[in-house]
C-alpha cells in the first residue's frame, strides 16, 4: 500500500467524520427549476441526478465540467461528456441535458451553467446543485456569491463516510478532499469567490490536525 492509499487510524477518521458533516448541507432535495450536476472523478454525481429526475424534481439537467484536474485519466472526454452518457444509461432522456464542457473550477462550473441555461431560454429561479456529499459546503458558497439571485438547493448521494470511502476505495484520498475543500471554504471568501461560513471550533481543530497528519495534497498552493 502506498503513501497515497494508507489506511487511515481511527482517531483520523474521528476528526474527517466532523468535516464530512461540516460539508453537508442537509438542504431537503425538492422540485427545482433546473439541476446542475457539478463535475468531479465520481460517478455517484450523475447517477445521483439520474434518480432525482426520475423522481421528477426537475425538467432539465446541466453537467457541466472539463478534463478532471486530479485524474484526467478518469475522464478523458471530460466530466461533463462522461456524466451525460453515464445518465443516458440510467434513463435520463437526451432532450433533457444540456452540456457545459468547459469549466475548470466551480465558480467556472455554476457561471458557466446559467450561461448554457440562459442560452435555452431559461431563467431560474430554483436550482438543484448536485455535487459529491463533501463538495456541498463549498458548491453552496460559491453559488451564493456568483448567483445570488437564484435560490440554491444542494443534493448530493445520501451516503455515510465509511460508505462513500468504500465506493472511492482510498482512505487517504477522500480525507485529503476534506480538507481541501474546508480549506477553500475558508480562504475563497477573503479572495471574492465565495460567501462566508462560520467554521465551527471543533471543525477547525479537526482541520488543523489532519493538515500535521500530512494529508494535504488538496491544500493551495501558498
């Protein structure tokens, strides 16, 4: 097992269980008038979206994504192009996604998306993100400050941590996105690209110890 893939101890998994739920936004998912499926390496986003279609929450669908930044590899096509197909098998009809390839960021990903949906026509005024479980904190903020009009409910695929951890099959990898995307929680406010959150003390100390754990290859570069 290498560095990257090292089982995590239990006193780790204690302290990424506080940022795991840190992220969440325990949002209800309801009808909305569009849904945009953010980009990312996995899978359970458009499979995620295909379930909430067909629970008819809402007409139309934007993935919206370029080559994944971490593992471009995963996707060659992009995320958005494989998310689309990997929804056409799950049922979701053609006519019903539009397709944002090109974002590299999330601020990219939502501003990008009401441009697409502004292109058909569509304006609004509910939106239905759905991202990965740990991404809804971070999506949220960064819809708040780029759409401030537009009323943001996040979704993502109702897992618990040992369950998304095991679907990812790489501890050290989910617990490093944990703390990179607090971390962008934190500091993209300071930078324009988010709205701030008040970061409890205890999900700040959980932060700052998992950082002197080493598990920082999602941290900014300083």
């Amino acid at each position: 097992m290498t560095d990257n893939q090292r089982a995590i101890t239990e006193d780790q998994r204690q302290q990424a269980l506080l940022i795991w739920d840190y992220h969440q936004m325990h949002h209800e998912a309801r009808p909305a008038d569009a849904a945009i499926g953010l980009g990312s390496h996995d899978l359970g986003v458009p499979a995620f979206c295909a379930r909430l279609y067909r629970a008819g929450l809402f007409p139309t669908l934007v993935f919206t994504g370029g080559p994944n930044p971490t593992a471009p590899e995963r996707f060659p096509r992009g995320e958005a192009v494989h998310f689309r197909e990997h929804a056409l098998e799950l049922g979701v009809p053609d006519a019903a996604i539009l397709l944002e390839p090109q974002a590299r960021n999330t601020g990219q990903n939502i501003t990008f998306s009401r441009e697409v949906l502004a292109a058909v026509g569509i304006t609004p005024s509910t939106v239905l993100l759905v991202s990965m479980p740990y991404m809804e904190r971070r999506a949220f903020v960064t819809a708040r400050k780029v759409w401030p009009e537009v009323e943001v409910v996040c979704a993502s695929e109702p897992l618990e941590f040992d369950d998304y951890v095991k679907t990812i099959g790489n501890d050290k990898h989910v617990v490093d996105q944990l703390v990179g995307d607090l971390q962008r929680v934190i500091e993209y406010p300071k930078l324009g690209f988010a709205i701030e959150q008040d970061v409890p003390e205890d999900v700040h100390g959980a932060y700052e110890s998992l950082i002197r754990d080493g598990f920082t290859s999602r941290l900014l570069d300083s």
